[in-house]
C-alpha cells in the first residue's frame, strides 16, 4: 500500500510529521518529547557525522568526551548562563530505588538523596572549563581545540521531531586561547566550516551573521550563526558559534602565564550544530513523494530493482549488475541490490522515492537484451534508457549533476524568498508570503522585541555581507546603517 504523504499545501506542518515517520527517519518514543532515530534516520545522520568529523579535524581539533552531569554549583558562576538555561535544565536529585513498602513497584529511596543536585547536560561549557583549570597552567598548553559528540537534554514542553525535542544528538566545540583574536578568529573559522558543510554537502544555501544581543547564546559577548530558509518561507538557525570572551574563564579562574610572565584569563569558543539539521535537509527539498536527499549524504545514492518473474531471470540480472555494482563501490557510490521477491518493483519504486533515494535503476530481462538500463533520477523524477556500457561513469556525472541541481533550486528559491522592505506596513504585508524580509533597524533590543511581539517575526542576522546602507529603522524611524535579516522562524 503506498504511503500517502498530507500535501505541502494542504498542511507543511503534517507534510513533515507524516514524511519524517512514513520515510522511516524517526518516531516519538515511550518519553515524552523524546525521539527514536530509526536506522535510516540515523544512516543520514552519521554521514553528517562523518563528514563534520573529518572537517573539524583538518582544523586542528581533537574529539573528547565530558560527563552527562553537571552539579548544580558550577551554574551558578556565570550568571547570564544560568538565567539562559534554568528553564530548561532536568536535574537529578537521587540515587537509587527501592520496592514500595506498599507492593507498589519502585519508588525513589528517600535515604538516597544526593549532596548536590546534578544537571542532566543542557551544554557543557561550565563543566568543560572546570575540567580545563586543570590542563592549562602556561601559554604553552594553548590552544586547547576540543569537540565531543554527545546527546544533551533540553526539557522542551512543545516538541517536533529532529526540531525541537527534549533530548537530542549534537556536537559541540569547545576551544582555549591565549588571545582574544585567535578566540575571534576561531568563531569565524567554525561558522565557515558549518556554512561549507550546508552549503556543499547539504545543499542547503545559508546566510553567515552576528546574532542580535537579544538572540545571543546565554553567556557569550558574540554570536555568529548560519540561517536556511525552509520552503514554507520560514527560518531555520542551522549552527552557531560563539565567542565567550573571558567570561567561562573568570567564573572558573582558568588562568595561565603568558609569554611576558604575566597572569592572564584565557579566551574562549564554543560551537555545534545537532540532529535539527535533519529537519533542514527535509524542509528544504523534499516534496509531496517524500525526501528528496542530496546524493553526498543519501545512505544508499543509487539502488537496482530486478524487474522478473523466474528464479534464473533473476540469476541473469544478478550477474549482469554485479559488474556495475563493484565498479560503483570502486568510485565510492553506496549502491543497493534489492532483489527483495516480497515486494513488487511498483511498490519499491514508490519506496525508494518516498525515501529519497538518488538514483534508481531498473533492470529486467528485455533490458539484458538490449543491453541496457532504466535510469531515473528522485529530484527532477525523470527517467532515460542508458547503455549498460559505461553506466557507471554516467552513474557517477549524475550525481554530481544532482547534488548542484538540488541546491541551485535552493538557491533560486531563496532569491525568490528574499525582498527589501522601507516601510513597516510593508513589512508585515509580506511577512505573510514567508521569507527573508532586509529592512533596517536602529539597534536597540527594545524595537527588536516590540516587532516580534506584534508580528512573531525576529532578526535572524546582521548578515556578515550585508554592505552598509544609510536608512530609517521601518519601526522607530531612528537612523540605521544598514538592513538585517527578518523571518519568522523555527
């Protein structure tokens, strides 16, 4: 039975939830709020991880691995910090069970109660720079470039799978430095290697920004962040990186010598991007017969169907793909072999497009004669006939011309998505059509918050390319000097 997906435009909300579950990406576990990443979901999710990995280490760093929990004292000494995460902390106050007096299962054992209050980890930049106290002495032990994949819990009561959930996948980077520059030039390294990775691995284009004061993450003095518009015209914050200034290292007195013998605190990063990556690379492509995957991060990029209806026409087409198959995994092409006989090629088609396979094949006994092969392709769902002889080759360009359609219809998107606007009016007559709105500013949190309590749309950026322009802010009038980026968001 094929698996109906809810129209994009009947619903984009229920087009996601049905494509995420009917797709096999993900499911709501027995925890409210928390996920099950089905292996398809997480096959995509660790090819991110893969490729994300090798980027971070070309840049000089190291993985490492922190403790889930947190005591509570360590957030108590930097302020901004705890008031950013309070609301959202889980905390563990005991240590064991016990049979009900009563017969009624376990209960918490009320003996078991511990000293201090532990943290289940909302992020770690507070028991990170504890541990960091003790490796760094001397400008000698700088820098300390580390990251960690992890899971982290954030207690959300509004939930959406990959999204927004209460526990959720992440990395996060967290650097040391003897100097503010090389903290500064840290945060613009990484907001590039996340604007790359969306970019040419995802195909999802991305504008690079500072956020706003308001929108900072809670304890740093900058944030810069990569924004991709999803097609329903709304926003998604797809990776951020911070620069902490000293502000970790005063709340836990990481010190060091530099080379004038002088006693310093040391400059600090930290950076991550999570599983609402999913979301992004299913809002931005996908369509109303299911994903649509760019070929780098598709776990199975090319697959053939046997289309027969004899045990030895099977046997033929087996032989005959075999070839192809190992001349594809030679080019570094994950290819799929389904001669599954449950299913009907019809219904594996509809399959392997509702999951957003690349490429698919189709092989039957006239095509062995012919000596060649049905090619279709899921972004533009075209089909054409192709020689058997050098299939792999064409196999390979295909991809390649996959992946740059994918993100050019993206991109083109966009454009079509992006308006500059002088008036507020004007503002929130297009704010309805979804998009990017440029329109001025005049810098204060207070316009900022005014706007987006009237109209539920906020500043996603100070674009990092965005010239300098004299103008009026649409809200106040107050002078500008140049246009930010507005959407509502995720």
């Amino acid at each position: 039975m094929a698996k109906v997906l809810t129209p994009r435009s009947e619903s984009y909300s229920q087009w996601y939830n049905d494509l995420v579950l009917k797709a096999d990406l993900a499911e709501n576990s027995a925890v409210r709020g928390c996920m099950v990443i089905k292996p398809y979901g997480y096959a995509i999710w660790e090819k991110m991880q893969r490729v994300l990995d090798q980027m971070f280490k070309d840049t000089g760093h190291e993985n490492a691995y922190f403790p889930i929990f947190i005591p509570k004292s360590f957030f108590s000494k930097e302020a901004d910090h705890v008031e950013g995460f309070a609301k959202e902390c889980a905390v563990v106050t005991h240590y064991r069970l016990m049979n009900d007096p009563e017969g009624k299962g376990v209960v918490v054992d009320p003996e078991a109660k511990l000293e201090e209050e532990l943290i289940v980890r909302p992020t770690s930049e507070t028991i990170i720079w504890n541990t960091y106290k003790n490796w760094i002495q001397s400008y000698r032990d700088l820098p300390i470039k580390c990251n960690q994949w992890a899971n982290v819990v954030r207690w959300e009561m509004r939930t959406r799978l990959f999204l927004r959930t209460a526990e959720f996948l992440w990395q996060e980077g967290h650097t040391a430095h003897a100097t503010k520059q090389e903290a500064l030039e840290e945060t613009e390294t990484m907001i590039n290697v996340y604007g790359d990775f969306a970019e040419q691995f995802m195909a999802v284009p991305v504008i690079k920004g500072y956020k706003t004061a308001n929108e900072r993450f809670a304890g740093a003095l900058e944030t810069l962040c990569i924004e991709a518009l999803m097609q329903d015209g709304k926003a998604l914050q797809a990776g951020t990186s911070h620069f902490l200034g000293q502000n970790f290292a005063k709340a836990f007195d990481v010190k060091f010598a530099n080379k004038e013998g002088k006693e310093d605190y040391v400059w600090a990063t930290s950076w991550g991007v999570s599983t609402r990556l999913m979301g992004a690379l299913i809002m931005a492509h996908s369509d109303d017969n299911g994903l649509v995957l760019p070929p780098k991060l598709a776990p199975i990029q090319v697959v053939i169907v046997p289309i027969f209806r004899k045990p030895e026409e099977l046997e033929k087409i087996k032989e005959a793909a075999s070839g192809l198959i190992a001349k594809l995994r030679d080019k570094g092409v994950d290819v799929k072999f389904d001669d599954n006989d449950n299913k009907k090629p019809g219904w594996k088609f509809a399959e392997y497009e509702l999951k957003g396979v690349p490429v698919r094949l189709a092989m039957g006994p006239r095509d062995l004669e012919n000596g060649t092969v049905e090619v279709a392709r899921r972004d533009t769902l075209s089909k054409e006939v192709v020689n058997l002889e050098g299939v792999d080759e064409h196999i390979v360009n295909l991809l390649d011309d996959i992946q740059t359609n994918i993100y050019q219809k993206a991109i083109d998107f966009r454009a079509e998505k992006t308006v500059s606007v002088d008036t507020y009016d004007e503002f929130k007559e297009r704010l309805e059509e979804g998009g990017f709105i440029m329109a001025h500013w005049d810098g204060t949190p207070e316009t900022e918050q005014k706007i987006k309590e009237e109209t539920k749309a906020t500043i996603r950026c100070i674009a990092l390319d965005q010239p300098d322009e004299e103008g009026v802010c649409i809200y106040s009038g107050k002078p500008s000097k140049k246009r930010v980026v507005f959407a509502r968001a995720y």
